[in-house]
C-alpha cells in the first residue's frame, strides 16, 4: 500500500460517504472538461471516472501514478499529467474550453496554488476543493469578521466562495490534525475592475501587515491621509473593515499617483 508523504502534504481520502457527498456536490457530467489535481490513491478519481467521457489528472507523486494506473486498469479515458501543478499550465487541456478543477488540495501548497488557479481563471469554469477549514473561513469571510483578512480580499475580485460541508480527520488516511471543508469557487462572469493588479496587491498587503493600525499608518509608504480620504475612505479605519470595492479605490488613487 503506498503511504502518505509528508513532504507532498499528503492525507488521502478514504470515507466511501463523504466521497459520495463530495462527487454529488461535483455534479459531473459525461461531456464535462474535468481536471483532478491532485488524486493521490483515486478515492476521487475512480467515481468521477465512471461519470465521464474522461479525466485529467495532476500528479507529483510517481509511486502514486503507478497506483492510479494499476487502480484503473490503465483506463485509456484517464490522462495522467507527471508534474507540480505550482507550475502546469493548463493552457493545452481542452485548448478553448472551460475547465472544471476538483481536488484535496495538499494544505502545504493550499494559498499560492489559489494564486496560481486564479492567474488561468478565464480557462475555468468552476473549482471543487477540500482545503483547511482554517482557509476556507478565510476565503469566505465578511469585511469586520475575525477571519476576514489578505487572503478574503485578493481573491474577491476573481472568485465567488461557497463553503459546502465539513469532512472531519477520520475521512483521511492519516488523519489530519485539522478540520477540512469542502468548497465551490467560481470565477466572476464581471470581475472586480481593479486596473493594475500589481497595484491592488501592493495596498491590500501593506493595508493587512499590521493589522491594528489605522490605513493612515499602514498605507503611509504608499499613500497619505489626504489619498485615503479622495479615495472616499476614513483614513482612521483598519484594513479589517474596509470591502474589497474600496480597496479598489484605494489601488486606483495608487495608480493615479505613480502615472
């Protein structure tokens, strides 16, 4: 049996009903583009495979891609992809269409993967994940909320989060020490006008690295009060408050002010 790497941040799903859960939540469609990424042992794999046409599957783990291929019987319907999907490209799967991304996310890699899906979002359609519920209270949080942070707001403009269900450690083989949830993200059909994104990012980090101080003092490098306040915004705030429309606001008078 192969075990689990810890250096992949491995934990793979073995529950029979939170994998049914998860699969009526995916709702796959024979016709549907479908990416795993991640499928480790195919707790996933196998039961999406008996819904569709085919699958593609991302996979760093080679002793795993040989289960897979063993699991499967070397399915000619499932297309296994050997690499870092930190670094694939999704660009020549089903070149034009929209992609659907399902997965357990590996917890290690979990926040700049989001980052990295993000970059492709005009390929997808819509992503299926169990990620921490730690992160997941984090994506989906409202602006004044104890969770509502850098994560909530840089993710805002690209992707409605829903937060499906929780899946508890004894799902996993080994258990985690944490809680995971498993949520849709969906990628605006208008998203956020936030120009520069570069200049977005540049506001939303400093306004977030020192969270109790007033944007007066957090954004000070970068822009004054009197910036702050023709954005239409209390330069006596906190970051915490703020909606990711204002911090639009807050990156364009950025914008402005290095043209």
């Amino acid at each position: 049996m192969h075990q689990a790497r810890k250096r992949f941040g491995q934990h793979f799903l073995h529950d029979p009903g939170v994998i049914g859960r998860i699969v009526a939540a995916i709702a796959p469609q024979p016709q549907d583009r479908m990416v795993e990424i991640g499928p480790g042992l195919g707790a996933l794999t196998v039961p999406l495979l008996a819904r569709l046409n085919e699958l593609h599957a991302v996979e760093i783990d080679r002793d795993a891609i040989r289960h897979l291929q063993e699991l499967t019987g070397n399915d000619p319907r499932l297309h296994i992809h050997s690499a870092d999907v930190l670094e694939f490209s999704f660009a020549h799967i089903y070149e034009g269409e929209r992609l659907r991304l399902v997965g357990n996310l590996p917890y290690n890699i979990s926040t700049p993967l989001l980052f990295h899906l993000i970059e492709q979002r005009e390929r997808i359609l819509d992503m299926h994940f169990m990620l921490q519920k730690e992160v997941v209270d984090r994506m989906a949080a409202a602006p004044g909320s104890e969770h509502y942070g850098r994560l909530t707001v840089m993710l805002a403009p690209w992707v409605r989060v829903e937060p499906l269900f929780d899946i508890g450690p004894g799902a996993f083989k080994p258990p985690p020490r944490v809680v995971s949830t498993v949520v849709r993200l969906t990628p605006h059909e208008q998203p956020l006008a936030i120009g520069d994104p570069r200049h977005y990012s540049t506001v939303v980090g400093a306004a977030f690295s020192q969270r109790r101080k007033t944007l007066r003092n957090s954004l000070k490098p970068f822009l004054d009060s009197e910036d702050i306040v023709a954005a239409g915004i209390d330069p006596g705030l906190r970051a915490e408050v703020l909606s990711p429309a204002e911090f639009v606001a807050l990156s364009s008078r950025l914008a402005a002010k290095l043209l």
